[in-house]
C-alpha cells in the first residue's frame, strides 16, 4: 500500500491537474505574484492530506475536514510568517477541496427525476461543504482565540474612552 | 486636538477622516476581507487622528460610522455597498496601507491617491485582463482533469472558460444582481459546454460542466461566510451564506435548463 509507483499512478493526474487547477484560481482571484507559490504548496498539502485521508479509508466527511484543517493552519501559520492577511493563503490551500463535482451530479440526478441520487448526493454535498467548514472553523477559531484578541481589544478601548467622557 | 498634535496634520477634521476611513473601507468589504477586518481598519485610523468614541456598524452591504469628537460633536456617515467580489492582491495592499496610515498618519490627499492607486491600477489595462483569462482557462481546465475527465475534456473546458469569460465581461456591466447573474451565466456556460462536446473538443459532457462549474462554485464566498460567524459577525454570515446557497442553486438551475433545451434542440453530434 506504500509503495510509490502504486500512489503515483492512481493520484498523479490529480494531484498535477489539482495544482494547475489551484494555480488558475490564484491568477483568477489576483493573488499577488510573489504569493503565488504560496498559494500552490497550500493546495498541494491540501490535496496530499486528502489522498492520505483516502488511502485511510476515512468518508467524505473526515477526508475534507483533516484536509481543510491542515489547509487552514498552513495559511494561519504563513500569514503570521510572511504577514499577510490569512485569506490570502487560505482561499488557494481549500479551492482543490470544492465540491463542484457533486454539485454537478446532483443537479443531474434532479433534470433526469432519479429523487434517489438527487438525495444521494445532495447528502453528500452538504457533507463535504459541512466537512470543510468544520475543518476550518476549528482551526481558525483555536487561531482566533490565541492571537487575536481585536473584539475584546475595541470593547476595552471603547469603554475607557467611554469612562473619560463621563469625568469630564 | 489630541496628544497627537505634535504630528503636523493639515487636515483633521473628523468628516474629511471618516470619509478616507469609509473609502478604505469600503474597497476592503469589495475586495473580499472580513467585516471583523473592515471594523478594525475603520476604528484604527479614525482612533489615529484623533480621540472620542468611534462607533463602527458593517454588514455585507453597508458602513455606519459614527464618531463623537472631544469637542462634543457627533458625526455620522454611512456608505452602501453595491457588489463585490474577491480580489486577493487589493486586499493584501489595502491591509498594507492602513497599517501605513496608522503609523505614519499621511495627509488625506496621500491616502486618496494610493486607494485610487489600488483599485483602479491594471484594472483597465489589457495585459491584465489577458492574465485573468489565462488563471480562467487554467482553472477550468485544471478541474476538469482533476475530477476525473480526460486531457479532451480538460481542452474543452478550457475552451469553453474563454468563451465563459468573454460573455462575463460583457454582461457583469449590465447586471448588479448576483443571482440572476449567476442564473444566466451557468445557462450559458452549459450551453457552451454541450456544444464543445456535440463538436468532438469535449469527451465527457459532465467532466466539461464540473471545470466550468468550479469557476462559477460560490464556495469561497461560503467560507468566508463561517469565518465571519465564528468571529462573531452573525448577520454578514448569514445574509453570505443565504447568498451563496441561492447562487448555487441558481448554478444548478441554469445548468438544468441548459441541459434540458440542448435535448429539445436536439443539437446533432459532429464528432
């Protein structure tokens, strides 16, 4: 099951056309072009995590949300490093993770009248956006809590200021 | 006026500030940043000119901002916001400038001039709008592959991105509605989808439509939508949210539709 050749050939295409596909989306929603690299080693760990994930056997669900929560601590880790806001690396290291596929799928299961598969992957859809979301709130709100401190810091400043009028 | 008096600021007054922090603002919530984000920046530089109780209010399509001086005057302005999208590159170097301004404290017309910088730099030029183009077709492309089509599919789709973002181009200047926007754009991208399959470019019709579907997907607006939850911006994530599940649905729909009248038209295979 470790066996390299074996990985490549079954996640090889998907992971370079995952990362083309990711380096688009960089161009498409004007990441800087010193960033760009960036953007791409996020959506290679987050598709890396994901193959992992499957070769664990691990459902749709788990898959996306290990996967956005080490997406979303690469992009929490470099904002802080190269200071940049953390959207720049987040949106790049999750778009590989989209569930465009089973949109699709859903819809056509709809056109065609299949209620069956239309609640089959409507689940699943909602699953994997559930997944994602999850992934990204856990982490973001570990991050939140640790560093920034801006809503207690406007509620302090806003009552100190508040305080001096009233000793005026 | 305050303690930072010994900085020479040929211009405080509260109005002419707000106005720069409301500008500031307002191309951040365009480019895409998070309401926590636009509040903080807002409250910073009207705070670094001056004191009193600046009182910041953001949803997704509107700024209140309201500022009581020292000297006991209230003013209020409040800006509508009408479309926006995401624009990584904008945000980083608004996110730049307003740590500039807070540090340095510029006069308004430096900061007038750099927003102007920002957001209409390239904008117009043609060189950036073939990069655009070219990150589209990647895009499309690149998904199309990755969902499992074949290099043909992965052609057509990026065939059918130029095609996509010509139409785009051309419409987004006459639509401000985002769902029905959506709606339209998905009708066509499917149709354009089908036709490159019915020519022999595209092997697979559903591989096609996933490529071209990513582009359209509302995810990042979905995404963005939690995060300004979990920050504590319940309203702005639920109005995002609400819309981006009405955009998906709009994307299906469209594509629904397509698919439906391509089979009444009956467009006869080439390849």
């Amino acid at each position: 099951m470790l066996e390299l050749g074996y990985l490549w050939s079954k996640y090889g295409v998907m992971l370079l056309s995952g990362l083309v596909g990711t380096l688009g989306f960089c161009i498409f929603f004007h990441v800087k072009k010193d960033k760009l690299i960036y953007g791409c080693i996020g959506g290679m760990i987050s598709l890396l995590v994901y193959f992992f994930c499957i070769e664990c056997g691990m459902n749709d669900f788990f898959q996306n949300m290990f996967a956005a929560i080490i997406a979303t601590l690469f992009a929490e880790i470099m904002a802080r490093v190269v200071k940049a806001p953390s959207t720049v690396f987040l949106i790049p290291a999750v778009i590989p993770l989209t569930p465009g596929s089973l949109l699709y799928y859903t819809m056509e299961a709809a056109v065609e009248g299949d209620a069956q598969m239309t609640k089959y992957y409507g689940q699943k859809t909602g699953m994997v956006a559930l997944g994602i979301a999850l992934g990204i709130v856990l982490v973001s709100a570990i991050f939140y809590q640790m560093s920034h401190k801006n809503v207690e810091m406007k509620v302090k400043l806003g009552n100190e200021k508040r305080k001096g009028f009233e000793t005026k | 006026m305050s303690a930072k008096e010994s900085n020479p600021i040929s211009c405080f007054e509260a109005e002419k500030v707000m106005e720069k922090a409301l500008d500031i603002g307002e191309a951040m919530l365009c480019s895409g940043a998070e309401i926590l984000r636009v509040e903080d920046t807002i409250m910073r530089i009207c705070l670094a000119y001056g004191d009193g109780i600046v009182d910041v209010f953001t949803i997704l399509s509107l700024i209140i901002l309201s500022w009581h001086t020292t000297d006991d005057k209230n003013y209020t302005q409040t800006r509508r916001i009408y479309s926006y999208s995401t624009n990584l590159k904008k945000l980083e170097e608004l996110n730049a400038l307003s740590r500039y301004i807070c540090e340095e404290k510029p006069s308004c017309d430096f900061i007038e001039e750099q927003v102007e910088r920002i957001m209409y730099e390239k904008d117009t030029k043609k060189t950036g709008s073939a990069v655009l183009l070219f990150g589209n077709v990647l895009g499309a492309a690149g998904f199309a592959v990755f969902f499992g089509g074949m290099l043909r599919d992965g052609i057509a789709a990026g065939i059918a991105a130029v095609f996509l973002y010509l139409w785009m181009n051309f419409y987004q200047k006459h639509s401000s509605n985002r769902v029905m926007f959506t709606l339209l754009t998905s009708f066509v991208a499917g149709f354009i989808c089908i036709l490159m399959v019915r020519l022999g470019i595209g092997v697979n019709q559903d591989k096609v439509m996933i490529g071209i579907i990513m582009l359209l997907i509302p995810g990042i607006n979905m995404m963005n939508s939690l995060r300004d939850m979990i920050c504590g911006d319940i309203i702005t994530g639920m109005l995002k949210l609400a819309e981006s599940l009405m955009v998906a649905v709009a994307i299906a729909g469209g594509f629904a539709l397509a698919i439906i009248l391509a089979g009444f038209l009956a467009i006869p295979f080439v390849g």
